[in-house]
C-alpha cells in the first residue's frame, strides 16, 4: 500500500528551465569563463549545481569549483522566469487528504526556500531532502532512503515522481514506485503520466497492481 508521495523539484513541482538557464549562464560569465549557449544547459538540466558548475566551466580545479558553487548560494537568481505546472496545487491538496507528502530534490536550501516562495505549498510537505542532507545524490537512492525513515515508511509503500533517469534509476535503487512525469516516455518506469491532473489516479493504478 503506497502511504507517501515523494516528488522532485525541477522539472515537476517547477518549471524552471529559463530560470535555471538565466541563472547559470549569468553566474559562469561572471566568474570569469564563457558563457554556455542554452542547448548545453538542456543536456545537464538533471545535474547537481556542483556537477552543473563542473560541466559548464570544464575547470580541473576543484577549488576554484568550489569557489563558483559558494558564489551561487548568493547570486542573484531569477524567481520571475519560473513557473508553475497547470493544476499543480489543486492536485497537491487532493493527494495531501490521502498520503503524506515529500520532497527529494538536488535543490540547495537556497533553492528549496525560492520554490516555497513561489509556489505557497510549504504547508503540505512532511519532509524535505535537499542537497545539504546527504553525502551522496541521485542517482544514488540515499536520499530517497532518508525520505522514507524520516517518514517512518517503508521504501516499498513510497512513490518517487521524477522526470529524469537518474530520478527513476535512484527510485528503483531506494526499493521504491517510480513515476515518470514527462511527455517524453522513458523505459523502465512503473507508470508515466503528462500533467498534475493524472498523478492521483496513476498512485490510484499502483496501489491496484500491488
């Protein structure tokens, strides 16, 4: 029985490609190296901030990594570029009267409290796993295991909604449901769905298999 619904951030609970776009070329011009055009951006939109540094800079210097990632805890980030999915809060509410809700997200806290600020959903997560709370991160299922013990849940009575492989191979992994939120399909995953609206009867058709 599915009793906790996990979701990412970037990608499902927030459309945030320009933002995030907007954010990294700005930072990796200032910091002193090219700009990255926004088609490499698309190919990394998964990644971590430090991985994406990393990708985008092509720097050896894990130092001077570092250093921009620290500089991206402050840099200004722009909030108006992001957007909310169509029935994304109403969908919210409906699944909080049945399950616990929570959030596993590459996300800084930095990050986690912009998308609270933009979204007005903080009330209705239990728990939130962002960057800072493990040593490793998706693909690899720590985070999501966190998830699940901080909820008191077994892996097996959670659902991870994510919309890239690395959420899918991480679900898996953690022993859990995995829901692809994408119109992309992607093979493997437990179900698919395209908008906010199909998500309660997706977990619906889950519980049903089991």
């Amino acid at each position: 029985m599915i009793r906790v619904v996990l979701f990412d951030v970037d990608g499902v609970l927030l459309d945030s490609f320009d933002a995030n776009t907007k954010f990294f070329q700005e930072l990796i011009k200032n910091s002193g190296y090219k700009k990255p055009p926004k088609n490499e951006l698309a190919n990394i939109f998964h990644a971590n901030m430090l991985d994406t540094i990393r990708l985008l800079t092509k720097e050896k210097s894990e130092e001077k990594i570092t250093e921009i990632w620290k500089k991206g805890h402050t840099f200004p980030y722009p909030n108006g570029l992001l957007k909310m999915p169509a029935d994304s809060l109403g969908t919210i509410k409906k699944l909080k009267q049945k399950y616990k809700l929570g959030i596993v997200t590459n996300r800084i806290e930095r990050g986690i409290n912009i998308f609270f600020e933009v979204s007005k959903m903080r009330e209705y997560f239990d728990t939130v796993i962002m960057y800072e709370d493990t040593e490793k991160h998706k693909p690899e299922p720590e985070p999501l295991l966190l998830a699940a013990k901080r909820m008191k849940v077994k892996p097996s009575e959670a659902v991870y909604i994510g919309d890239g492989i690395s959420d899918m191979i991480a679900a898996k992994a953690a022993g859990m449901k995995y829901i692809h939120y994408s119109k992309t399909k992607v093979k493997g995953a437990d179900l698919q769905v395209k908008s906010f609206r199909n998500i309660l009867s997706a977990i619906q058709r889950l519980d049903v298999k089991k």
